[in-house]
C-alpha cells in the first residue's frame, strides 16, 4: 500500500513538474498574459493575474519574467488571442480527467487531445460528463512533520472550508476559489509553506490503478501536459509509484 501514500504521490507529481519546468514557465508566461490583457496589470486588482503570479513564483520563474508577461499582455495587441476551453474525458481504468486548455484554435487542440486520449486507451467525454466528480477549490497542502495545530489555526481564521490530515501526517486545507489569495498571504505571513497550492479541480473520489494500468495513466497525463495548448490535467486517477 506504500505506493498509494498521499505523500508518495505529491513528491512524485513534484519531481515530474520540476522537470518539465521549461514547458511549464512558457505556459505560465501564456496565463500571465492573457490575465493581463483582460483585467489589466494589478494583481491586487485583478485575480485572474494574482494566481498566474502565484503559480509563476511557486514555479521559481524570475520576477523579471513575470513583469515582462504583464507588460505584453497590458500593451498594444500582441500576439495571437487566447480563449480557455476544458475538455472531459476518460483514461485508464475509467479514471476521469479533466484537461484545461488555453488555445488560439479550438479545431487544432480538440483534435491533438482528442488524438493523445484514443492512442493510448482513454476517450474524449461530452461536457458535463466527468465535471460533478471534482470541486473547484483553493488547495494546500502540507508535508508531514508540519503543526496540524498552526496550519488549523491560520486556516480557520482566514476563510478555510476544511482541513485534513491523513495517517502519513499529509495536511491538506481547502477553501473556496475567492478566498485562495487570502488563505496564502495569511499562510506565507505564519512561515507556513505548502508543498503544493493552487486552485484546482479536487477529485471528489479515486480509482486506484497500479502496474501497467499506472504507468499507462501516467503516460497519458504526461503526453497530455505535453501539448502546448495544455494548461492543466485533473484526474481522478492514483498512480501506484512503486517500480
């Protein structure tokens, strides 16, 4: 069952994302700028732009990077014109994934998810199929060792819908989207650091998938996140990590 840990797979989801760091700045820069364009240059002002800058620092992308992104976006029209579009499918397992996506054409990126899905056994899903198995939600979570006791108190004092811990010591808080902003500043003014924080699509249940059935789901995932129209891929899948 170690395999299954929460914390095993954290750490897992972690390395393949410092990995990908490159891909991911250049699809970070892509959602700074466009939050820019349609709410204009404040953060503070403009939420859309605060998570983007939220996800940019957490990805350790250089402050220079990110004003640049805004100062493009804010400018003259530049560049190609972005809209968001999710998609809903299935992978391995019957395991759900949603797969948000910023494009500048919808035929191109429907057919390269749609593509990704069918060669490597998952489907494409009508809208509304998979959705009302996730929750829309600021999350954080903490590694084990931190006080439960502080990470409860921040939390409930600044606007935290839940918080739990599981037998590993994964402490993981949730809030609604328009708090998440709120809930990180109180959390980084306590000295509290999540290992992973965001808003996200939370999956409401799990299929576990181990040996071959992982290694296929996490195929898909990766050549999914690959796409550069990908922005984020939610699923309801757990990835066995052992070898």
């Amino acid at each position: 069952m170690a395999g299954h840990s929460k914390w095993a797979n954290i750490q897992h989801r972690k390395g393949r994302q410092d990995a990908k760091r490159g891909k991911l700045w250049t699809k970070i820069i892509r959602e700074i700028t466009v939050a820019a364009r349609a709410g204009g240059p404040d953060p503070d002002a403009n939420p859309a732009l605060r998570l983007a800058w939220d996800k940019a620092t957490s990805a350790n992308m250089p402050k220079d990077n990110i004003l640049r992104a805004i100062q493009r976006g804010a400018g003259t029209e530049d560049g190609a014109n972005y809209e968001d579009i999710r998609y809903e499918g299935y992978g391995i397992g019957g395991a759900a994934l949603i797969i948000d996506c910023m494009t500048d054409n919808r035929q191109r990126t429907v057919s390269e998810v749609r593509h990704t899905l069918s060669k490597h056994g998952g489907n494409l899903g009508q809208d509304g199929s998979v959705v009302f198995m996730f929750k829309h939600c600021g999350q954080f979570i903490f590694a084990p060792g931190t006080s439960e006791e502080h990470v409860m108190d921040v939390a409930l004092d600044n606007g935290a819908d839940d918080v739990q811990t599981d037998e590993e010591g994964v402490i993981e808080v949730t809030c609604e989207p328009g708090d998440y902003a709120t809930l990180k500043q109180a959390f980084d003014a306590a000295g509290l650091q999540a290992e992973i924080h965001g808003v996200v699509m939370k999956a409401l249940s799990k299929v576990q998938l181990a040996g071959e059935d992982a290694e296929r789901m996490q195929k898909i995932i990766d050549l999914l996140e690959d796409l550069d129209d990908v922005q984020e891929v939610f699923t309801t899948a757990v990835l066995d990590e052992t070898e």
